[in-house]
C-alpha cells in the first residue's frame, strides 16, 4: 500500500510542477492580450465622450 501512495504523491508532485510550468509560459502572452484588450476599451470610451460633445 505504501508503494501505491508514494506513486501518487509523485504523479501528484509532476502535474502540480507542469502545471506551474504551463502558467509561468502562459501568463506573460495571457497580460498582454488582456491589456490590449483594455488599451481598445477605454479608447473606445474616450472617443465615444469625445465625439459626443
């Protein structure tokens, strides 16, 4: 029984590693797009009280 819990723990132990792994490579393409996303937003705000006025 100890043989299958210490296969799970490191099964466990790999994935939470990749896991954080996968996060680190995504997040910085993940901040970029949100704040483009947000660049067009607010711009969009901005011209919308400009033209109105």
């Amino acid at each position: 029984m100890e043989g299958i819990s210490t296969s799970v723990k490191t099964a466990l132990s790999t994935v939470s590693t990749d896991a954080m792994s996968l996060i680190g490579d995504v997040l910085p393409y993940a901040l970029t797009i949100v704040g483009a996303v947000l660049v067009v937003v607010i711009g969009i705000k901005v011209f919308k009280r400009v033209a109105n006025k």
